[in-house]
C-alpha cells in the first residue's frame, strides 16, 4: 500500500463528501424544479438512497476480501480480462464528472465574476491547479478536504437566512404529482456523482472500523445540504423562478444583504471556487487512480496524461447549456454502470466469503 494514499477514517467522510459537494450547491434546484416543481427538494431527498447505497456496498465488498486494494479484488471477483476493462470504464467515468466539473466552474465564473477571462483560459488554469493539488496522492486530497469542509459549513449557514423571508405557499403542496417527482430523480446524479471514489479508497483506510459509518455520514451530511439549499430556494422565490434561472442559488446569494459587506456574492463566489477545486481533485484522483490500475503506468505520469484528457473534455464542455445537455443525458448510464458493478462484486464477494467460511 503506497503511504501517499492512505488516510484515516474521518479523512474518508471529509474526502467523500467533498467529491460530492460540488456544482449542484448553486444548479441543482433548477433541475429539480423543471421537472418536479414545488417537490424538487423531495427528488433530492429520494435520490439520497443512491450514494449511500454506493458507499455501503463498497464496503461490504472489501469486507467479504478482507480489504484487498481495488485491482486485487476486481480480479478476484471478474478476472484480468474484465477487470481491465472495468478499470478503464471507472478512469473515463471520472474523467468525465471532472471535465464536466471544471467546465461547470468556467462557465459560472465568466457568468458572474471573471467575464473578462475566456473559459477556455480559466480552464487551463483550473486543471493545472488540480494537477498539482492532486500529483503527490490520496493523502494530501484528504488533508485539503479536511480544511475546505469548514468552508462547506458556512455555504450551509446562508440559507438560513433565507428561512423566514419565504412564502410557505411556495412549497404547497408538497406533492402534486407523483411521476414527475420520479422523473426528476435522474437529474440529481451529477450532483450525487464523485461518491464512487468509495469504490478506489476503502481498502486505504488506516482504521476500517467505524469506516461504513463515516462514508454514510458523509452521504447524509450531502443530502441534508442539496435538499436544504434547494428548498430554501423554492420557499423564498417559487419553483416557476427558480426553474428557469442558470444559477438559482447564486441568485439568491446576490440579493443577500450583510451590513458589513457591500456585496456578499464574490464573498461566496470565493468560498464556493475553493470547494469547486477540491470537488474536481477528489475526482482527479479517481481518474489517475484508476488509469494507473488500467494502464499500469505510475501515477504521477498517468496524472499528467489524465489532465491533458481532462482538459480536453472541459473544452469541449464550454457553454453551460451544452455542459448540462451532455451531462444529463450521460449521467443515467454512468450511474446505471457503477450500480451493476456493486451488485455484481457484491453478490460475488458474498459466493467466495461463503464458500471460504465452508472449508
């Protein structure tokens, strides 16, 4: 086990959550409300199920294989020739959610702070610093996660202040049709996605016990968050405004007034960009990760290769109505994918700890 990669188990939830916490803080309550309304906060709530699924299955994989790291297990359970294709699948899985992450930071900030810059420009620069947050390992991702998640309190502290400026009607009533509340499920996904980390670091946990607990409660830390935040927003401006806006909370954030700051939004835009880049290493680490388990080339060059591709896809990505078309339409089969995996190696990871418990 490579020392730069291992970390405890309360690194694991700082880690897990902040793969997690991204774009949706300011986007998802758009999505949600385009498709199920006043009850989008409740998508958010159901759709909560799928990381914590993720994690626990993860779990009780590598228990069922006594913790081997991720490549051993794999070939355990499907074989070289699957678990090389299964790698590679995981490496363009987070490639991915990254490009579409980084991409997602571009186009925000020239919507909002940097309209001089090009995204194509604060791309670059966004991917190089990822690079260099994440070429030394796991270890430092958790260690920078660790600080970036008191930032994550204070964006859970601004909609509070939100609570009793809101119309109650906003939110009434609570359900008004059941089949648009399901449908608006898919579109948390991409807010869900980075959780699938659990999948590389479990076995690089130091303490294992009490492990399952901290990725569940990273899972529900999240869900708390994206929920409160979405309905805070629908309680103080209505679905019919919150689903048309690009930005909806950073909407809200810009009609914040604090008597000691002039203007609060490059306040939290800053806060917001940090975790964003914390966001986008915890998922470059998944990327490198995988690729070197696929490609069996070290990690530092696979970290250079997997930026390059990155930095490519994020380009391609560039527009936020392109971004968001591309992601919801990927996101169901990424997510689809990830979830076969699990019950597969779970099921499998079950047959050989039974067959080992009868010898």
């Amino acid at each position: 086990m490579n020392k730069n990669n291992t970390i405890t188990r309360n690194q694991y939830f700082f880690v897990i959550q902040s793969a997690m916490i991204g774009i949706g803080v300011i986007s998802l309550a758009a999505g949600v409300t385009k498709k199920a309304q006043q009850s989008g906060w409740i998508a958010i709530i159901i759709a909560g199920i799928y990381p914590i699924l993720c994690v626990v299955l993860s779990y009780e994989i590598y228990k069922n294989l006594n913790f081997v790291e991720y490549t051993q297990a794999s070939e355990e359970l499907f074989g070289k020739f699957l678990t090389k294709i299964f790698t590679l699948l995981f490496s363009i899985n987070f490639l991915f959610l990254e490009g579409a992450v980084i991409s997602g930071l571009a186009n925000e900030l020239t919507f909002s702070t940097v309209k001089f810059l090009s995204p194509y420009v604060l791309i670059f620069l966004t991917t190089l610093l990822i690079y260099y947050n994440s070429v030394d390992g796991l270890k430092i991702i958790a260690r920078l996660s660790e600080l970036v998640f008191y930032l994550t309190i204070f964006i859970f502290l601004i909609p509070i202040y939100f609570i009793n400026k809101g119309d109650v009607t906003n939110i009434l009533p609570l359900v008004n049709n059941y089949s648009s509340l399901i449908t608006a499920v898919p579109t948390t996904f991409f807010a869900y996605s980075g959780v699938e980390l659990s999948i590389a670091i479990i076995p690089l946990i130091t303490n294992k016990m009490g492990a399952k607990g901290a990725g569940i409660a990273a899972c529900i830390f999240t869900t708390v968050l994206y929920t409160f935040i979405t309905f805070v927003t629908i309680l103080y401006m209505g679905w019919r405004l919150t689903s048309q806006l690009q930005y909806p909370f950073l909407y809200l954030v810009a009609t914040t007034e604090i008597a000691v700051i002039s203007n609060f939004e490059p306040l939290f835009i800053f806060i917001w960009g940090n975790k964003i880049f914390q966001t986008a290493a915890c998922m470059h680490f998944g990327a490198t990760y995988f690729f070197s388990e696929g490609t069996k080339i070290p990690y530092k060059k696979s970290c250079i290769i997997s930026s390059l591709i990155v930095a490519i896809i994020g380009l391609l990505m560039v527009s936020e109505y392109r971004r968001g078309s591309l992601t919801d339409k990927v996101m169901p089969y990424l997510v689809g994918y990830i979830f076969i995996w699990l019950i597969a190696a779970y099921v499998l990871s079950l047959y050989k700890k039974v067959k080992k418990n009868e010898k």
